[in-house]
C-alpha cells in the first residue's frame, strides 16, 4: 500500500505545536490547519480547537488557535 506524499511546506507555515511538560513536537501549522505526523505514515490536517497527548511523556496539550502557537501555552488550568 502507498502512502500519501508529504505534505510540503509552504509560505504559510511555520507554527510549532509543542508539549507544555517535554516539548516535544505535536504538530506544525500549515496553511491555517496542524499537520499531525504520526509513525507508520499516518498524517492528519486539523482545525482548532485541538487537544493530543503527547506520546513521549503523556501529558494533555490543548491549542484553541493559531495565534496561540508559540505563546503561553494553553495547557490544563489556563
């Protein structure tokens, strides 16, 4: 089975979603969407708002929208 070629990066991007505890990259903003790269080829596009675990250290991340990314987080409690 093929996988969908990825997504390129355009002039658009350039948000990082990160995990509030670890930091670990969550997703990249792109053209208004979070791209979500996960293994096995697995890729989603998603609006705002959006919430995910982190999968290295489990903790609850939440973003309401773009202009958030790379501000305060938006974690539990805030």
């Amino acid at each position: 089975m093929r996988s969908a070629p990825p997504i390129a990066r355009s002039p658009a991007s350039g948000g990082e979603w990160r995990c509030v505890q670890c930091g670990q990259l969550l997703a990249v903003l792109r053209e208004g969407r979070l791209h979500i790269r996960l293994t096995r080829g697995h890729e989603y596009l998603v609006g705002f708002p959006a919430t995910s675990k982190c999968r290295t250290c489990g903790s609850l991340n939440e973003v309401r929208d773009a202009t958030s990314l790379g501000a305060a987080p938006a974690g539990p409690g805030r």
